[in-house]
C-alpha cells in the first residue's frame, strides 16, 4: 500500500464525557526548561493502570474499548479552508464523487454525492467545517492523568511563533484494520517542518504518561471524506483525475489551501483545552 496508514480514533461524544473535577482555571505553568521533568509515579502507574503503549493502531471506529474513568484524547491543529479555495475544492470533490460514490464527509458522515448536488450545502456541511491536523495519535488517558497532561502541553508550546502551512498534495489513507479509506490533503512542503517539530514536542509528552507515539515518519495533513473498507483503488484514480483537472489550470485558478497555524487544542472527551494561540 503505498499511502502511509493512517489513524483515526472516534471523536465522537460517546468516547467520553467531560472529567468528574475540572479546574475553574488554567494550571499554573512552570518555568520554561529544556526537558520537561517526569511527572509523579502515580501519574504512570495507577491502580489497574493500562499500558497503552502495546495497544494497536485504531480507526474512526472506537479503537480502543471504553473504560470507565478513561476518557478519548486527541490533540491537533484546527485547520479552516480559506475563502479563496473553496470554489476549486468543490470541483474537487464533485469529481471524487462521480468516480467514487460511497463518499461521505469526515466527521458530519452527510453522504458526498448528495452534498454535490447542492453547492451551498457543499461548501457549509463540508468546506466550512474545522479541520485538523494530528500531532499524536487519540488515545485512551485516566482521569488523574489529565491535568498533568494538559499543564505539560501548555509548557512545551508556550513560545509557538505564527508560521504558514500549505497542504499542497492530494493523497489517500487507510487505518490499519482497512475498515475506513480517506481522501486527504497533505503538507509536502510549507509547514512541514514546523508541524514536525510540534509532533515530536507532543511524542514526549505521551512517552512521559505511557501513552503511544506518533508514527516515526509523520505525514501531516487533513481528511476531507471517507469511505467504508479499502478502496485505495478507486482513491487512487479519484486523485490522478483530480491532478489532472487542476494541472489543466491557470496558476491562478489552481487549488492553494494554504493557512496560517494559529492554534493547538486537545481535546479530552467533550472538552476542549487551548493548549496554545497565536496572535496575528
């Protein structure tokens, strides 16, 4: 297979609901360091502790069982289309959805060939919608882990300077169980190392509460529909007739989503922590 496999746990609300105690206010931050100390002992090995560490890649299909006292956690860019692509990632999509039916759009799941028949419906339920771009994987994190995780994310980001990133290259993922097939935007080029960077800061932080890392060759980028089981096939015919539709273009009429980092999130069940903004 020659897309990378990518993961996808569920964001839905069934994966968990906001923690039982959340602090009225932000955790106090440490001074900056150059490594971050371990947090306590009880934090890694808790009563009945899990070690996540061996668990297998998942799917946005629950990739791992629910636990009571766990709670999903995913943290990632939000990413927004800007106006000025929109109009060129309709056509995208319309092509994507005469070739492969059984489109449906990331997250809302409206169907892509009913979305195609209305372009203001289009643009609002799947264009306009937020983004995201993993810096590590959604995993499962107790309860008692939360806080620390949070206040540790809040320290390693806290000095993020503004940069561009340009997802440049349409490509198609597959989880690993092969139930869920995604057509995405990747960042080839502008942003990738910065994204990077901010990839291997979170890789510590989970290594420090027994959590998995990020694949050790991370593709950055952004999924906008999804289809049922493997058909990197038809995704893979879907993207060369979409590159040759926009080959044929004018440098001005050409598709350029490319977007300023101004954020990082992670959200822990229903709630949603800002771990860092970047001001204009």
């Amino acid at each position: 297979m020659d897309a990378l496999m990518a993961n996808y746990a569920s964001d839905s609300d069934s994966d968990g609901g906001e923690p039982a105690a959340v602090p009225a206010g932000d955790p106090e931050i440490p001074e900056p360091s150059a490594l971050l100390p371990p947090p306590p002992l009880e934090l890694l090995q808790p009563p009945n502790f899990v070690d996540y560490s061996a668990m297998a890649q998942g799917s946005r299909v629950r990739s791992f069982p629910h636990v009571e006292g766990n709670y999903a956690l995913h943290v990632y860019i939000p990413v927004f289309i800007p106006s000025d692509a929109k109009k060129q990632l309709a056509l995208a999509m319309k092509r994507a959805a005469s070739l492969v039916p059984d489109l449906y759009a990331v997250d809302a799941d409206y169907a892509l060939s009913e979305l195609c028949k209305d372009e203001h419906k289009l643009e609002k339920v799947l264009l306009s919608r937020e983004f995201h771009v993993s810096l590590g994987r959604p995993v499962a994190v107790q309860v008692h882990q939360i806080d620390s995780f949070i206040a540790m994310l809040r320290q390693k980001f806290q000095s993020q300077q503004q940069y561009w990133m340009e997802f440049n290259k349409w490509e198609h993922f597959v989880n690993d169980d092969c139930t869920r097939s995604f057509l995405s935007l990747e960042v080839t080029r502008t942003g990738l190392p910065e994204i990077s960077k901010q990839i291997l800061m979170v890789d510590e932080i989970y290594r420090l509460h027994g959590l998995p890392e990020f694949y050790k060759n991370p593709r950055p980028h952004i999924s906008l529909v999804w289809a049922l089981g493997d058909i990197s096939g038809k995704l893979k015919q879907a993207i060369k007739d979409i590159e040759k539709y926009q080959s044929s273009m004018t440098s001005l009429q050409k598709c350029n989503v490319r977007c300023k980092f101004s954020r990082v999130v992670c959200k822990v069940g229903k709630k949603v922590h800002d771990i860092c903004k970047v001001a204009d």
